[in-house]
C-alpha cells in the first residue's frame, strides 16, 4: 500500500494527502494556490525550504512568493548563479565579485580580465543569463562530504569557497549546479532559471550593477538611486581588508585559528577611531566657519549613542565642548502622536516630534539664550519641565542623536552652514565568499537581538517579529535622507560575527518550532556557524560592539 502524508497548507487553511516523498513543486500544483506574485519557496513546519524539497511526513506548509523578504532572497541568490555562470562563460579567466548593495541593487566586479569590461560585455552577458532562462536550465542541489566539496571548489579556481567550508566545521556541504557549473550559494535557489524574469544589469563606476526586482511591488525593478557617498565608504573598507588579507569570512577563520584574532581585533578599533578622530577633526574646522550643531543619524542598532560618546571625547580632544540634546524630550504627548495605516501610534513618523517647540529651542540655544529643557514621561506619555536649564558656552557646540537628525524637515529652521550631518550604519563589508555578501540588516538585527534580550527584557521572538515594523520605518524616514550627510561612517567591525556568535545563539535557539519567528531564527543560526567562535576579551571598553554586549566603559541610559 502506498504510504501517504497529509499536508496542511496555511495559505488556502486545508489539507491535502499526498504520496509519501512528493516535492513541494508538486504540492503547490496539488493546492492549486493562486498567489498575486510567483511562489519561489516554502516554510515547513517553520523552517524553510526550496521547492525541490520532498515530503515523507504529515507536514505544515506555507508558500512564499516574491513579495516576502525569504521570497526575494530566494530570487536573488538564483539571478547571482545565473550572473555568476554566463560571467564564467563569457571570461573564462575572469573571477567574480558580488561585492555590497548599492542603489537598491548589488555591486559587482570583474578582475583578471585582458579585456575591458564595457557595453559590450554586458551584452554578452545578459545574453548568456537569458539563454539559461530560455532553456529553463534546472537549479541541482548537491551534498557531498565537505572535504570533496573543498576539493572540487579548488580544483575550479574557487579558493574562497573552499575556505570558507573548510573552516565551516562541518561534515557535510551542499552547494548547486546549473549545468557543468557549480557554485554555493547561503540558503535556497528557485527549482529552474525559468523563474527568473525581472533583471537588469548595467554598467555602474567602475563596475557593474546588478538590479533586481521592486521588493515591495515585484512585476517591476527597483528604481535606480545614485548612493555615492555609501559607494564610497564600501569601497574604502574593502580596500582596507583586501590590504589586511582578510576578502571573505574564511580568511578571517583561517586567521582566527593562526592565533592572530588579538592582533585583527586591535587593527579593526584603531580604524574605527582614526574615522572617529577625523570626523571630529572636520567638525572642529567648520566650527570656525559657523558650525554649531552636530547631528547624527541612522538605523536601529547602528551604535548611534556609542558613536555620539566616542565622537564627543575626540571634539574635546579638538577644544570644542559637546552638549548633547536628545529629540525623545521632544515628543508629542501620546494623544497627538500620528497613528499608522493600521490604526497603531506611529512612533517613528518625524511629526511624533513637537518639531515647532524643537526648533524654537534650537534657535535660542545658537542665539546664546538659555533655554529649559523638556523630558517626557513615558509612563504618562506627555512632556514635562523640572527645571532643567541648558545655555551653549563659546566653545561649545550642540550634538543631536536621533533618526531623524538628516531630515531636512527636523532643523528647517537653522541654515545649513551651522549643521554637520553624520550618518551612522552598520555596512558591512567583509563577505561570506566572492558571491554571498552579508546583509547590513543581518548585522543590525543580530545586535538588536542581544540588545533587547540583556537590556530589555525582550526575547527572540518579540525583536524578530517587531523587525518587519521597524524596517518599514527606516524605509519610510531614514534611508531616504542618508545621502544628506556630511560624512558617513560604518559601525559595523571585520570581526564582529564572530564576537557577536556566543550571544545570538543561545538566545535565537529559544525560538519554538510552532512560532513564526522560527524561520528567521534558523535562519541566522545556519548563518553564524560559519563564523569561527572568537574570545572577545580583547574588545577594548569603548568598542562600539560592547553597546550591544555589555562591558562598555560609556554608560548609557
């Protein structure tokens, strides 16, 4: 008798019986499910899974399209392979580098070429990608002992690759093929290259630019927006770790395992605090052509306060005396506070903030007239006054933390040749291999997990099912003005996953299989273990990381 297994599909809410070992491919036509955008995954039991996928027990399935984040990724690593394969067709010396994101695409470069790469190239490429899509070319998910998958990397010319599964600790590897062309690729790929419709790839400095489907509205492409402050600052730090040797995660391993993780760790902070050192070194030269107000702004989990701290210990450095002044006192009482499309408070939303009272304030302050400064009560939810007076000196100038600091709309009232304008994110540079980078958001949402858990009472599950509101924040009022800025600077550290590892994995392992969130929390757990377990106790007391996990010499509130 034939064995059979009982699906629930959480789309539709029914249950199907399927033979035993069917493929989530075949379950999707089973369900009949009609979906807005095409379904490029799956979530079983919560953990997801590529459509290739087969069933041998009762299970629980949700399909993801295109529209979810999981559906995206997804899409994107299956239009890396095709890039990655038609460049080793059309430059069979060349060597491939999908590098960062930038301008809501993702760089890419091409080395060891004899020719130029040009319009014509990409041509050629694009050519070579649509021919695989025509043919419908079959995604092949591979696993083998990882010592044949080390070796047969290598022998391709994939050095990177190699290291990075041979320092993994595991057993076992996957990686796909796409004809006589292998490649690994972080997390799932869609069953065939005939899923892939919506792409471009054009020329974009002095490389490519790899653009990809709008997330939010997939039928067409993300608009093109010119970043070249972020370019910039991706490429002066993988320029300093491609001088430190350390291109991609297995490096660093390598290097972890040398003993040379002190020195790496040294190295990394004093970067950091020769940036912190020239920011304030620019600030103390506009200071004498009208400067008085610093603003910084960014991200959840950027290291903004850390930042403002060491920031105001270098402008002392530079004779200048920093007065900080927070935007939370500034606050709307709560029943004036703007509420979102469902019908919730709008925290994040600039006109939570009494931005008139604001500016009044601000303009008294650069007048040189005292001011009393306001605090909110959180528990009431209304502002409050106790007599707490701030004036600026002559040599002092005013420091602002908040996300809204590079919205124009925050300080209309103060002319632009008194305000310095810093940017603060965690982008990260250091990659997995030559054609998996690390998403920034992975780096902020891992900080804010150890955050909220030590310092906030909050478990794993609430901070990953807040994270989808609080992009959608960011979205709407932070990225949008972060070109605004005077300076940028990058929060995130070479080694910091592998600091970060010991503290996100007990706390991402209390995720329950049967809560939403564990998708996501299996996720970042497969994620960090490719990252070698490091002894933080060489974090120097004013490292930016130790906002997050504690042992920092700065006090925060």
């Amino acid at each position: 008798m034939e064995n059979r297994v009982t699906i629930h599909c959480t789309n539709t809410d029914s249950y199907k019986d399927f033979p035993a070992g069917t493929s989530l491919i075949d379950i999707l036509k089973g369900f009949s499910l009609k979906t807005k955008f095409p379904v490029v995954n799956a979530r079983v039991n919560n953990k997801t899974e590529s459509l290739g996928y087969k069933i041998y027990n009762n299970k629980t399935v949700t399909f993801v399209d295109l529209a979810e984040p999981s559906g995206m990724r997804t899409y994107v690593r299956s239009l890396c392979f095709l890039l990655a394969k038609a460049v080793s067709e059309v430059f069979p010396e060349g060597q491939l580098y999908i590098e960062h994101p930038i301008s809501l695409g993702y760089f890419c470069r091409i080395t060891n070429v004899s020719s130029t790469v040009d319009e014509k190239a990409v041509k050629a490429i694009k050519a070579k990608m649509q021919m695989y899509i025509d043919a419908d070319m079959r995604f092949e998910g591979v696993e083998e002992e990882t010592v044949r998958v080390v070796k047969m990397f290598r022998e391709r010319g994939f050095e990177d690759k190699a290291i990075l599964l041979e320092t993994s600790g595991e057993m076992y590897s996957g990686y796909y093929r796409l004809g006589d062309f292998a490649d690994y690729f972080y997390g799932s790929l869609v069953p065939s290259a005939g899923y892939i419709g919506i792409y471009g790839l054009q020329l974009y400095n002095d490389g490519l630019l790899l653009r990809v489907p709008n997330r939010s509205d997939p039928v067409e492409l993300e608009p093109m927006i010119e970043q070249p402050m972020m370019f910039n600052v991706y490429k002066e730090h993988l320029k300093f770790l491609n001088i430190i040797g350390l291109d991609n995660v297995g490096d660093m391993n390598r290097a972890n395992r040398e003993g040379l993780m002190p020195g790496i760790i040294k190295v990394s902070e004093a970067y950091q605090e020769k940036t912190i050192a020239n920011i304030a070194g620019q600030i103390a030269s506009r200071s004498e052509k009208g400067v008085r107000v610093v603003l910084i702004s960014g991200p959840s989990s950027s290291g903004k306060t850390t930042f403002r701290m060491r920031l105001e210990v270098q402008l002392m450095v530079n004779l200048l005396k920093p007065v900080g002044l927070s935007l939370d006192n500034y606050f709307v009482d709560r029943d004036k506070t703007p509420k979102d499309e469902a019908g919730k408070y709008d925290f994040e939303s600039l006109y939570a903030l009494d931005i008139p009272k604001f500016n009044e304030d601000l303009e008294s302050l650069l007048k040189g007239e005292e001011i009393e400064l306001p605090v909110f009560n959180f528990t009431t939810g209304k502002r409050e006054y106790k007599g707490d007076k701030l004036k600026l000196g002559e040599h002092s100038i005013l420091v602002i933390e908040g996300i809204h600091g590079l919205n124009p709309d925050l300080t209309a009232g103060i002319p632009d040749y008194q305000k310095f304008k810093v940017y603060v994110s965690a982008l990260t540079a250091i990659s997995l291999d030559n054609h998996n980078w690390i998403p920034a958001t992975d780096n902020r949402l891992l900080r804010r997990l150890i955050r909220d858990y030590r310092y906030r009472n909050y478990s794993a599950v609430d901070t990953l099912s807040r994270w989808p509101s609080v992009r959608k924040g960011e979205n709407r009022w932070i990225f949008p003005y972060q070109e605004n800025a005077d300076v940028m600077f990058n929060s995130a550290m070479m080694y910091e996953f592998a600091a970060l590892r010991r503290y996100a994995e007990p706390i991402l392992s209390q995720v329950p299989n049967s809560a939403p969130e564990y998708a996501e929390a299996h996720r970042l757990l497969k994620f960090l273990k490719y990252f070698n377990y490091i002894n933080d106790r060489e974090l120097p007391p004013t490292s930016l990381l130790r906002e997050f996990v504690g042992g920092s010499s700065f006090k925060y509130q």
